[in-house]
C-alpha cells in the first residue's frame, strides 16, 4: 500500500482502503465541505451545498455519508452545537475532545488526553461500560476576545 499521503482527502481515503472500506465520490465530497468549513457544520449546510453543485439530493444518502464517515472516525460529531467537524488526526480512533467558540463558531480538537483516565476510573467503581466520552468546552477563542477588548 502507498505511503500515508499528506493531503488530508487523500488521508481519509487512504484510512478507507486500509479498513477494507470505500470512500466513494459522494462521502468524498462530503468530507470535502466538512473539512472546508472552519466551523462545525450542520448536516442541512452540506445538503445545501450539494444541492447547489449537483442540483437535488436525497436527504438520506447525505445522512449516511455523514455516518459512514462518523464511524470511521474521519468526522466528529458535535452534539452540543449539533454539527459535524473534520477529524485532525484520524488515523487512531478516539474519542474528541473539542474547544467551542461561541462567538465566531470556530472548533478546535485536542490530541492530548484530557480526562487522564478519571472517567474510567469511575466507570470501573459503577462497573459501567463506556461506549463513548463527549467532551465540547464552550467559550471565547483568542481571537473574539482580542476583537472585543478594551
Ligand atoms: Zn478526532
Ligand atoms: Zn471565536
């Protein structure tokens, strides 16, 4: 198999292959405006986007682009803003943990695992089986606060 390509269209597919899956033209081109936008998307900007290069598309075949694309992890899904983002390092499946900008909408992912193991530590003492973590922080990035200061 080729080398890990740096373009990150390329990444996703490249992943793809690897799992023994296929990012077709469509969950391509999704990817490609989830990854466009510097922001969060929401699933009906996507459908309007498509719509406006390849005239109607099916709700549905949107929808499960976007969770085809969640389950290989190339995408997270943002549920307190309930939107999609790019993953930044989707290589190794994770959980994200995003900084939510909410003045200007912007989304940052950290890589560094910021729960250090607490919530498994309580999920042992409750003997839960976690199947996933959500972690979405809320606030002001730098640069809204730098527009708005004194
Ligand atoms: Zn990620
Ligand atoms: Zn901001």
């Amino acid at each position: 198999m080729a080398a890990f390509p740096a373009d990150r269209v390329e990444q996703a597919a490249w992943i793809c292959n690897a799992r023994g899956q296929t990012l077709t033209p469509l969950r391509r081109r999704v990817f490609e405006i989830v990854l466009a936008a510097d922001r969060p998307i929401g699933a009906y900007d996507v459908l309007d986007m498509l719509a406006a290069e390849r005239g109607r598309v099916a709700p549905p075949t949107v929808y499960r682009s976007l969770d085809f694309l969640v389950g290989q992890g190339l995408v997270h899904k943002v549920l307190s803003v309930n939107g999609f983002v790019a993953c930044s390092a989707a290589a190794r499946p994770h959980d994200a943990q995003l900084f939510i900008c909410g003045s200007c909408g912007s989304s940052v992912e950290v890589a560094r695992q910021l729960r250090a193991g607490l919530i498994e530590e309580e999920a042992e003492a409750l003997d839960f089986a976690i199947e996933s973590v959500v972690l979405e922080v809320h606030g002001r990035c730098h640069a809204c606060r730098l527009a708005t200061a004194p």
